[in-house]
C-alpha cells in the first residue's frame, strides 16, 4: 500500500477530491492522510500530489503489520494479560513489575523483526 500524509490545507483537500475520485483505489481515509492501492494507478494519483504540492505530500511504501512475524510472543503474551488485567487502572509498569512480561524500558529502544512480507 502507498501512504499517502499531506501537510497543508490545499494539499488535504486536493487528496479530499482524488479520494472522492478514485474510491476503488482507497483502501482507507484518515483525515489528512490516505491508504491508496500499491498500483500503478495509486502511484499516479501519489505522485500527482506530490508534485502539485512539493513538501507538503509525504508517500510512503507500507506493508501490512504482521503481528506473529515481527512481534516476540512474549510482548504479545504481555499485550493480551495487561488488557485482561483485573484492574483497568493499573499502569503496565506496575502489572508487569514481578511477571516475566517485558519492562516498558527493554521495549522502548527494541527493534521489530523484519517480516517476510516487508522485505518483497
């Protein structure tokens, strides 16, 4: 997918009208950025705001998350008992504090692994 951020209010509404133009290449809107369709067509339409409005248009390459290829089992294990905590107010330091889950400090600077579908 392309991600497309825009940075101006003239460029926002000309990404408005090539959204509203090219719905079945929109995979998703988000205000002052858009998911377009990795196709020759989103290129276009990417590179079409770009040049229309320079350094005011980001486009970005995306891959889709994969959560059980980039992410240790054991940040994932620690995501799904903090959400089922009997607590909701309790910070995560302190849920994780005398766990084998993951401090908030090693997460912090830890990279991801690369997935497979990131590298094509």
């Amino acid at each position: 997918m392309l991600l497309v951020v825009t940075y101006s209010r003239a460029a926002r509404q000309t990404l408005r009208n090539v959204c509203n133009g090219h719905e079945e290449t929109v995979v998703q809107r988000l205000g002052r950025a858009a998911l377009l369709e990795a196709t020759e067509l989103g290129a276009f339409l990417a590179l079409r705001l770009r040049a229309k409005h320079a350094g005011d248009v980001q486009v970005e390459r995306t891959a889709p998350f994969n959560e059980f290829a980039a992410v240790p089992e054991t940040v994932q294990d620690a995501a799904a008992a903090y959400e089922d905590r009997e607590h909701p107010s309790t910070p995560y330091a302190a849920f994780a504090a005398g766990t084998d889950h993951p401090a908030v400090e090693s997460m912090r600077d830890a990279e991801l692994r690369e997935s497979a579908e990131s590298r094509e």
